[in-house]
C-alpha cells in the first residue's frame, strides 16, 4: 500500500538516492529548503516531489518515480499533493526547470517560457543559477489552483 507524506530531516538521505538514481540534482537539497512529498511503500521511497516557495511563486524540484514503480499513477498523485499543498500556502504560480520531461509537463498545463521572463526570486534561486544547465527548458504553471483534480487531506 502506497502512503503519502511530508518528508523530514530523516527522510533526505534516501530522496537523495532516489533522485541520483533518476539523474536528477541532489546535491543541494539538504540546505535548499526544499519541501518534500514523498510516496513510500512499507518503508520505501518510491516516489518524491518538492517546492521551494518564493511568496506567490514556487519551484517544483526533484519530481521523481522510482522506475519500478512508473506507469501506476503515483506521480500524477504526488503532483496533485504539491498542487494542493502549494495552493494551501499561497501560491500561485509554479516554475521548473527540466532537460528530459517537457512533454510530460505540457500535459500537466505548464508552458514553455524563456528563462528571462522568470521572477527576479525565481532566477536568484540556486536551482537557476547553478544547478540546472542555461540548455534547461523553463517552465510555468500559472493560476495552479484550477490545475487542482481533488481535494487531499
């Protein structure tokens, strides 16, 4: 049976390894401030999605199912959790950056943008700056509470 829940502190290590076998930046989450959903089966990490928050803007980060575990519906639940999580906290618009799933993300409702119309805060953000490639797509999902499907407790 899948569970989903807010990570801790405890939780880190093995989202790490989670997104380092999907080839997805880790090395930062830690000190990021990166608030992670996890989906886990019995003990396992299966799956994971995180947000830094900015006020109204958010960052989708490390957005991850473990390959065994594809193709079942636990990433679309996960990135309702963050939808309704990031709603819940104020905020309106997401972004992302990505090099491998842009054709997963138009199907979600985000839209290509160029990385210099991104908010000030959201360019500042390491993830950026540093962390992705300049080759990234950027990406935005505006008005994300109309992307919401159900209610989550």
């Amino acid at each position: 049976m899948i569970t989903y829940l807010f990570a801790d502190k405890n939780d880190l290590s093995n989202i790490s390894l989670l997104l380092k076998e999907s080839n997805l930046p880790f090395e930062d989450i830690e000190e990021s401030g990166v608030h992670f959903i996890m989906a886990k089966e019995n003990e396992q990490i299966v799956g994971c999605i995180g947000l830094e928050k900015y006020e109204t803007d958010g960052l989708l980060r490390s957005f991850a199912v473990d390959r065994h575990f594809q193709g079942k519906g636990y990433g679309y639940e996960l990135f309702n959790r963050l939808l309704v999580y990031a709603v819940q906290n104020g905020i309106q618009t997401l972004h992302l950056l990505t090099n491998t799933a842009t054709d997963y993300f138009i199907k979600t409702g985000f839209r290509m943008e160029r990385r210099s119309k991104a908010p000030e805060v959201i360019q500042n953000s390491r993830e950026f700056k540093s962390i992705c490639p300049s080759s990234s797509n950027y990406m935005v999902l505006e008005e994300i509470s109309k992307y919401v499907t159900n209610h989550v407790e």
